[in-house]
C-alpha cells in the first residue's frame, strides 16, 4: 500500500512518520483540534506505546519527554466504540494502551457566572475544559481501600483523571442536597449537578 504504516514492532522510522502526518494535519487546524472522530483510516497495528496512570507517556519503554511532543499525540487521540484508544490521522490508526485515563486534571479554578459556580479545569497536556452539561464529572469508588476516584469528560470517549491534590480542592466545594428522595454529597457546576456518593457513606470514605 501506498501510506506508510506503522506495525506492531514499533520501529522508530514508522513512528517519526507518523509524527510528520499528524504534525501535518494538526497544524492545518489552527483555530481548534483535528477533526479525528470525522477520520475513518484503516486499522494499521499496536505500537508500543503507553499512557501511564500518572498521565507520562512512554514509547517503547521509554518517558518521551518533548511535551510539545505528548500535545500533539493528543490531539490525535480516540477512543472508538470497541473501548481501545488509537492515534488517528487520515491514512492510519494505530492502537496505544492506557492504564487509567488518556489525560489527568491537574488544576481547577473556581468562578462564578450568573450565580452559578463554574469548575474548569486544565489537563496535562493543556485543555481547558469547563464542568458543565456537555462535560460531565463522574466519582468512581475504587480499590480495598473505597479510593475516591473523579474523572472529567473531555472529548469524544475521552476523560481525564482528575489528580489527587485537585480532587482534595473539588471534594471541599461538594455540598449534600436531596436528589430524587435520597441525601446526596454532591457537586455543581455550570448549573448541573454531578454526585459523588449517597451522604450517608461520606464518612465511611478512605481520602
């Protein structure tokens, strides 16, 4: 075939070839993100490559460092209906494994619009994302050790984790209120309301 490819061996040479591709595509969308949920390339093999729980990057083992570099990954990354997550350009996908999430939230601010509280928050590679109805939060309890776990939708299939400094700032703006006849701890922004966890277990919680 005519597109260069990248196969499950991972070689350095199919990976700067991607790099360029996705360069290429990325930089024609200057005023937002690659249209890749748009993109429908063949399925071209894993590489070996790795989003670690704390959000780093490894290829082949190794962290890559470049973050100008991770960006621009990124913002090729998908998460198709099958649950795997790819690296997509218009010639090529590719499979990437994820340990947790694609991103982590690593910072929150807090305003207020119309007498509203306003979440937004910034993910490691650079979104800004804002709370609201179009992207929600969603609290896992994970673990023997009933582990508070939040995650933000930031596009397409993906989240991000939110880290654990900034889920210490976002529990303390949680309040209880009455969602459909049960007291819930629960938190607002941009006029929707995401709960944690029924009021009662609050206290129960390992933080």
């Amino acid at each position: 075939m005519a597109e260069a490819k990248i196969h499950q061996s991972g070689d350095a040479a199919g990976l700067a070839a991607l790099i360029s591709r996705a360069a290429g595509q990325t930089g024609e969308q200057s005023k937002g993100l690659p249209p890749v949920d748009r993109w429908n390339p063949p399925f071209c093999g894993d590489i070996d490559m790795e989003i670690r729980a704390d959000g780093t990057w490894f290829y082949m083992g190794t962290p890559i460092g470049r973050q100008p570099l991770v960006r621009l990954f990124s913002t090729v990354l998908r998460k198709d209906e099958d649950g795997k997550t790819y690296l997509v350009t218009p010639v090529e996908k590719v499979g990437i494994r994820i340990v947790d999430a694609a991103f982590v939230a690593v910072e929150m601010s807090r305003t207020e619009r119309q007498g509203q509280q306003v979440l937004t928050f910034r993910t490691n590679v650079g979104d800004v994302v804002e709370a609201g109805p179009e992207h929600a939060l969603h609290f896992v309890i994970h673990g023997e050790n009933n582990e508070l776990k939040p995650y933000l939708h930031v596009r397409g299939r993906l989240e991000a984790l939110v880290s654990r400094p900034v889920m210490y700032d976002l529990v303390e703006l949680g309040e209880t209120m009455t969602i459909d006849g049960v007291e819930m701890f629960a938190v607002r922004s941009a006029g929707a309301v995401f709960t944690v966890m029924p009021a009662k277990e609050l206290e129960a919680l390992s933080v």
